[in-house]
C-alpha cells in the first residue's frame, strides 16, 4: 500500500508541537498579563499609600510650624515671590537664619518666638523656607517612587470663614467646595521667575466623594479618587493630615493608570517573546533531534531492507512482516530496536560532555565577574563594585533600613611622589593608605573608587563607632605623617570627610555621599592652607 506525506511520523510530531507551542504561548500570554497586573497594580497602589503616609508623617511631626505655614500661606500667598528655579532650600534657609541673627539674636522660632510675632520681612522669609523645603520634600518622595504626581491641598472654607481669618482665595465658579494646592503636583512659573501659588479649583462633592469624605471622617479611605484630566489618567490616594488635633489638609499620590499598563503589557510581551523564543528553538532542535535520530535512520533501514529483500531470503522477510505490519517509520525502526539504544546511549554521553563543558563556562565567567569588581593594585573592590553597593543601599533605604554612612577619604601629593620619586612609591603610598582605612574599619567595605580616592561604607557595628574609628584614622595618619624614620613615600597624608544619612537633610543615597565628598574636599582645602594640620 502506497505511503501517504501525512503517515510519517515527522509529519505528526511536526503538527503536534506546532499546535502545542501556539496554545501554550496564548494561553500563558493571557495568564501572564493578568497575574502580572494584579501583582504590578497592588505594588503600585502599596507605594503610593506608602507615599502618602510618609508625607504626612513629616508634616505631622512639623507640628505648629505647618499650622503657622498653613495660616501665612493662606493670608500672603499673593504678595510672596518664592522662586521657581531652585533645587533645594538652603539659601532660603540661610537668608532666614541670617534674619533671626539680626532681628531676634539668640531666639528660635517655635520656642522663644511665635512666626507671628515676627517682623514682616522676617515672615516672609520663614515662608520661603518653609515652601521651599515641603515642595522639594514632595517631589523627592514623588521621584524616589516613580510617581507623576505628590501635592497637599487645603479645603477652603466659606467666605464668612475666609473673610474671619484673613485667608485670601480666588473662588472657582462658587464659593463652596473649593479646594487649594498649597503644594503643588508640578511648578507653574509665574512672571517668568516666581512660583504659581495658591491654585485654587472647584470639586464639587457629588462628583468628587472620595476627596471630601477623606477630609470630613478625617480618616483614610479604602478607595482611590480616578483622575482623567489634561494631565493624564491617574488614581489618586488621600491622606489626612491632622497636627495637634487639627484637620489642617490633605496629602494626595497619585499614580499613572497609564504607566501601569504600559509596563505589565511590556512585561508580558517580554516574557511571551523569550518564552516563545526559547520554546521555538526547544522545538527545532527537538524535530532535528527527532529527525536525526529515528526518522532518517528509520528510511534509511527502509531502504536497505527493500535492498535485501530482493535477495528473496523469504525466512528474514516473513518475520519482519509479521512481527511489524504498520505503515508509519516506528514499525520500522523496531526491527532495529538494539541500533536505537546504541545511539540513544551514544546521545546522553554527548550531552553529559556538554554538561561538563557549560560548567567549566559557567565557572569562568564568574572568575571574570569577580575580576571585573576587584582592583588590580589594591585587591579591594573597585568603582564598578561601589556602584553596585550604591544600587544595593538606594534599594535599602526604600525598605526603611536608614543606618548607613559614607566616609570618604583622599590620599595628599599623590602626583607629587609619582613625579618625584616614580609611580612605584606612588602605588606603595595608594596600597598604605588602602591597608591603614581597611585595618581602621575593618567591618565596613571598602573600595578604591579613583587613583587616590577610597570610600568606605559605614554600617552596623562601624556606623554606631564612627566617631571612635574617625579618632583612630586620625591617630594613625599623625604617627605616620611624623614619623621621621620612614621615606617620604611612607609618610602618608590623606583628607577625609564623613557622612551619616539624616533623614531629615538626605532625600537620597547620592545626598550623604556628596556631603561626605564635600566635608572631604572643604578638609583638604584646609590642610592646604595649613600644612601643618595635615600630621597633628
């Protein structure tokens, strides 16, 4: 009987794993999106309540002065120029302090003082600093957390209120429901140089519930307010703030509905595609594999028992018709059964060498990676290292873990004893100075971050001994530095600067390490306008 093209068995198998592989790749594409976006949007939403509370904690713990804040901004928003081009509040803050000097020496605001006590222009000031410092508050939170937008709104009460406590305010269609974004989701300049203030907008209860019943119960609610405006589809989370008893506003984080999308789809066509990819190769290689293996040899046996069956060695050709009548290659690769355990046992020897050799891959790159991490003159991790710790304590910090520091330390004249007396002492003072900051702190890692620059990363039991350790590096460079028996490439002087993360001043991991950069440059100035400061 004549052989059809659909009877072979790589016909079938290539049919089967064909369908197998769509419906596979369908269905776990549709599984992976929804799982994915239940798991991305819960993450999400957690952030941005998260968000939400650690702002208002902050104002919370500010006290009165965001009740005075709250109060001045109120009254004076239109009369005040805050500058839209700032980065942090630092000079709004030393032009305040310089004020209090001048006006109320010796006196705090808060304490000695109430804000509105203060002269005008003193006000004024406090004001600015005060802005200054929530909105770039706000909008570190809003870019550590990848959010598009943070800001705090105070309810506007009715005119009688308004006109009672001196509140200034430009009501929206009418005089009821209006709401102020005293800190607002993006910077709107005004004249060119000054911030927008006091934004004023209209919500009306019915439309907006979950604003107003936030701000009535004075308690978080479970739901998120959907935005779908001009500036984007979001949800909205609202936080009560209340200080001392008092309802002062609300702190809102919203999230990018939009964003959130994007990104599960993007994982999942991601996943689809690498699984798809993994398993078309898993299928060629397999059918290769298959064809290789049973259904070439198959027609290949086909062929040579046509060949010998045309000797008519009738006794041979009885048993094999009896023994396998089917049409398809497996009738006929069973008449070879001990041919395919040979080769089958050929193929796993093959593939246990090919185990061997991906280990022996394996355990090179990871010599390399370490390679790649560690400095050549010093054996300590160099700067791709560090970078890497950078990431591990930005992911730290977001997780509540705050004890952390840096100190930063530079070796003196480095290109001074390279030029003078050859790059080899030079590299011996590098390696001296890399030993002593490693015996000094011994439970912190340390890395070479430049020729002649070292950080070490105070934590646990060095970052509560800092300032004892600091003592001892001190000490150390002293007795080096005059210890006249040794050569001058011996004598090592090195600047360093400290820095211990203040949640307070720090927004972020990059912030104390540049004060601890700082501290380190300003003390090297200094031992450079006085020498003799460098071995005391």
């Amino acid at each position: 009987m004549e052989k059809k093209a659909s009877d072979s068995l790589l016909f079938r198998f290539s049919a089967v794993l064909l369908l197998f592989t769509v419906l596979s790749l369908m269905i776990g594409g549709v599984a992976t999106y929804f799982s994915q976006m239940k798991i991305y949007k819960e993450q999400c939403e957690q952030n941005v309540r998260s968000v939400g509370q650690y702002l208002a904690h902050l104002m919370n713990n500010a006290g009165d002065d965001v009740l005075a804040y709250k109060d001045y901004y109120m009254k004076h928003y239109k009369e005040v120029d805050v500058p839209y081009f700032f980065t942090d509040y630092e000079d709004a803050r030393d032009e305040f302090e310089m004020l209090m000097v001048q006006n109320y020496p010796g006196m705090a605001v808060g304490e000695d003082i109430m804000v509105e006590e203060l002269a005008p222009e003193v006000q004024k000031a406090w004001f600015v600093y005060m802005h200054e410092f929530w909105l770039t508050t706000f909008e570190a939170a809003r870019e550590s957390f990848h959010l598009p937008y943070t800001y705090f709104l105070v309810m506007v009460p009715d005119e009688e209120t308004c006109a009672k406590e001196g509140y200034v305010v430009d009501f929206k269609t009418e005089p009821r429901d209006n709401v102020v974004y005293m800190i607002d989701g993006e910077r709107t300049m005004r004249d060119g140089r000054w911030l927008y203030l006091g934004d004023t907008y209209f919500n009306p209860r019915e439309k907006y519930g979950i604003v107003w019943r936030t701000w009535d119960t004075g308690e978080k609610q479970d739901g998120y307010m959907e935005w779908d405006n001009e500036w984007g589809h979001t949800y909205g989370y609202y936080t009560p703030l209340i200080v001392n008893g008092q309802k002062v506003g609300l702190v809102v984080s919203e999230i990018d509905v939009k964003t959130v999308n994007q990104a599960v789809l993007r994982n999942t066509l991601q996943q689809i595609g690498l699984v798809g990819l993994v398993v078309v190769i898993g299928v060629i290689m397999m059918m290769m594999l298959i064809f290789r293996l049973f259904i070439e040899p198959t027609r290949r046996l086909e062929e040579n028992v046509r060949i010998y069956a045309n000797y008519k060695d009738a006794d041979i050709a009885d048993r094999i018709l009896e023994d396998y009548t089917g049409r398809d290659e497996l009738s006929s690769l069973g008449r070879q059964f001990a041919k395919m355990i040979n080769e089958l046992t050929s193929y796993m020897e093959n593939l246990m060498r090919a185990t061997r050799e991906l280990d022996d891959t394996r355990q090179h790159a990871e010599e390399m990676t370490e390679l790649a991490n560690k400095d050549p003159l010093t054996g300590i991790r160099n700067k791709n290292a560090f970078d890497k710790e950078i990431q591990r304590l930005r992911w730290e910090l977001q997780n509540g873990e705050k004890e952390f520091g840096f100190v930063m330390l530079d070796l003196n004249d480095l290109k001074h004893l390279n030029d003078n007396y050859g790059h080899e002492r030079g590299n011996s003072a590098v390696k001296k100075l890399c030993k002593m900051v490693c015996s000094v702190f011994e439970h912190s890692p340390v890395f070479r971050v430049g020729g002649d620059e070292f950080v070490a990363v105070l934590l646990r039991q060095d970052y509560h001994q800092v300032d004892e350790l600091v003592a001892r590096l001190e000490a150390e460079l002293a007795k080096c530095g005059n210890d006249e028996t040794l050569d001058p490439w011996e004598r090592i002087s090195a600047a360093y600067g400290v820095a211990l993360y203040d949640e307070s001043i720090d927004g972020s991991v990059g912030n104390v390490f540049q004060r601890a950069d700082k501290a380190m440059y300003t003390r090297k100035q200094e031992m450079k306008a006085h020498p003799e400061k460098g071995s005391s």
